[in-house]
C-alpha cells in the first residue's frame, strides 16, 4: 500500500492524504505545518492556489473524472 493517496472530488479538488511534500517550480516547499491531508485546486479560481479554498463550488466548477487504465508510456528515444 503505498504512503501516498490522491483522490479526484468530483467537481471539487485533488485531495492528498499520507506523507508528502508539496514544492514549487523553484523547488522550495511550502510549509505544511504538519498536515497530512490537503486538498489542491482544480478549477483554477482559488485565491489561495495552489490549495483549494472552496472556490469550485462557488464558481459552479464541473469535472467528472473516472478511474481507467492508461496506455503503456512511449519508449524514450
């Protein structure tokens, strides 16, 4: 089982649960304060990005996704 669990809500966020560190494009972390649980933005409208602050439901985001199987990845050249 592994440490890490991200959920899709649907018409919500990305919820990530277990060990974790979340960085920048720089590659600085963000200051969790020990959280174990944290929810990211999907729809792009949250104030406090890229941590969802309940914007989605606000804004009357929908997005439906479902578990499937992705194709193997392509051979690197």
């Amino acid at each position: 089982m592994p440490n890490t669990k991200i959920s899709v809500a649907n018409n919500g966020p990305l919820r990530i649960e277990g060990e974790f560190a979340i960085a920048d494009a720089a590659g600085a972390e963000f200051g969790l304060a020990g959280r174990t649980v944290i929810s990211l933005c999907r729809c792009g409208q949250s104030e406090n990005k890229p941590f969802c602050d309940g914007s989605h439901a606000r804004q009357g985001f929908q997005s439906v996704c479902e578990a499937r199987e992705l194709p193997p990845p392509k051979p690197k050249i």
